[in-house]
C-alpha cells in the first residue's frame, strides 16, 4: 500500500509496517537513520565500480547511489513484481546502461548469477520479518563468494530479528571471519553489520574521520557522525575494549 500525508509518501506492508518512505519533495534523499548507515559502506570503500541490493522497497538507497555516484553500477534485485511495479510512484528511475532493476529471488541471484560486486546491500523484507533465505549460513557464504576481493557485504537487521533468525550476526561472522562490525543506528531499532572480504577490515580510525570529513563535502549522509558510531564500536571490539 502508498500512503501520503504532507510531504511524506511511504510504502507499507500493512497498516502497522512501514516498508520505505519518501520525502515527494527530495525523492534521492536518505530520511531513515538506517538507510544513512547502510550507505556507510563508502567509508571504505569511496568509488565501489559494481553495487548490488537485494530488496528494492520503495528504492531509497537505489535512488541515492544512482543520483550520488554516476560512476557507479548499480543491480537491485526484488522478488516482488508489484513492488517494483510501484517504482514510478517512489521516482525510481528507469533501467539503463548503468541502473536495472531485476524480478527474482535474492538468495537464488547471488548464488547463481556470474557478476563479481564490490558492494553487495542486503534489505529485503516482507510482513514477517528478513525471509530466512536471505539471512541463512549458506547465503552469507554465497555473498562472501560472489564479492571481489576485498568487496564488502552490508547487511540491515532488526533488533528483534537476531534470535528469531539464529542469530544472523554470527552467521556473517563464520562467513566473513573476524572482518565484521555491527552498528546499531542511533534509534537502535536496527544494526548495520559490515563485513568485508579477505582484507584489512576496518580501517584505522584516523583514516575514517579522513574519508568522512571528505564524503561529508560532497552528500547529504552525515558520514562524520556514521564514522563516529563505527569507530565506538571497533573500539569497544578490541581485547580488553569490553564487549563487541
């Protein structure tokens, strides 16, 4: 269901489950604090060539990387046909040379499809949560298997959703290795976990301040405060920092 009041056009799943929102006077921008983290994923990696989402929504990141990263490529897979047959309603643009939107399962694509991302961003939900199939151990290590060397999987979950799922950080964890962090956003409904493939994962602190105050010039994402929240928590990760 679409429903407008003022400025403001979400995409629910029901009348109590907000899937995505827009702002219908800005449709690029990021308003979720979740979706702002996601997009953390530039604090490591500035000029990623290929971006793969699963889950398309309402195409709140779809729609930013595609107006705030012209050299980027970018694939959004969506299981749901009368999802992506709102895509005109939430602006989202049309496919071309370097922008598609795909019909199919996620689970199933990153399995099987050939192409090797440096990016790939996990947001797919229905009424009932993440789908078991996009948060399984055999679908963390199809990621870690589809990614470019040193290519970074972003990956939102729901608090509520941890045990529920059999703990899906951990499953990240035994697919990526040590190179994983969990953010929560700053309303804590949701965590942002990261991990990267087979490469120094994260970078120092100092290069992170870096490369935000750099971003932070040219998008609306407050990246100085992400890096802020991410350098927390590779702190509180370290021995003897307490617990990660």
């Amino acid at each position: 269901m679409i429903f407008d009041l003022g400025d403001m056009r979400t995409l629910l799943f029901n009348w109590t489950i907000v899937q995505s929102g827009m702002r219908i006077s800005d449709p690029s921008r990021l308003i979720f604090d979740y979706t702002q983290m996601m997009m953390g994923f530039l604090l490591f990696n500035e000029a990623p060539t290929e971006i793969e989402m699963i889950g398309l929504g309402g195409g709140s990141l779809a729609k930013y990387c595609y107006s705030r990263l012209p050299e980027s490529r970018i694939t959004a897979i969506e299981i749901d046909p009368d999802v992506i047959g709102l895509r005109a309603s939430f602006e989202i643009p049309d496919d071309d040379d370097r922008f598609r939107v795909v019909c199919a399962d996620g689970a199933d694509h990153v399995r099987s499809d050939p192409s090797r991302p440096d990016v790939i961003l996990v947001d797919g939900f229905d009424g009932d949560g993440q789908p078991p199939q996009l948060c399984s151990a055999r679908f963390y290590d199809d990621c870690y298997n589809r990614l470019k060397p040193g290519g970074l999987l972003v990956v939102n979950l729901c608090e509520d959703q941890e045990a529920r799922y059999h703990w899906p950080i951990a499953l990240v964890r035994r697919s990526f290795g040590k190179n994983v962090l969990a953010v929560p956003t700053e309303c804590r409904a949701n965590r942002a976990v990261f991990a990267r493939k087979a490469a120094q994962f994260p970078a120092s602190p100092d290069r992170l301040r870096t490369t935000a105050r750099r971003l932070a010039q040219l998008h609306s994402v407050p990246f100085e405060a992400l890096a802020k929240r991410i350098c927390q928590v590779m702190g509180s990760s370290r021995p003897g920092g307490g617990k990660g």
